[in-house]
C-alpha cells in the first residue's frame, strides 16, 4: 500500500468516526465501515485465517 493509499484510508476512517453520535444502533453501520477500513489499513485478518474478515463477517 502506498502513502497515498494510506492517507486516504486514513482521512476516511477519520471523517466516519466524526459521523458517530454515541448511539450504538445509529453508528453500527459506521463502526462496521470503520472496522473494514482499518484492517485494510493494518494489513490485517482473523487469526488461523487465509480468509479476508471470514472469522468476524466482515
């Protein structure tokens, strides 16, 4: 992944997080789109997974 890439999965995950209200059943969703952006970011998946995001649905 790039700088550029990064950034902007950065600025994404930052203009989310500034949507939630505190509620949790309104900001599921965004919490759901923050979740998958940062594992994107961090390269991350569910342990003993070859699988993308099988282990938590995502």
């Amino acid at each position: 992944m790039n700088t550029e890439q990064k950034t902007a999965l950065e600025q994404e995950i930052d203009r989310l997080k500034a949507m939630l209200t505190g509620n949790m059943f309104e900001d599921m969703e965004y919490r759901d789109q923050i979740h998958n952006l940062e594992m994107q970011l961090n390269g991350t998946k569910p342990m003993d997974s070859h699988f993308d995001c099988i282990g938590c649905g995502s």
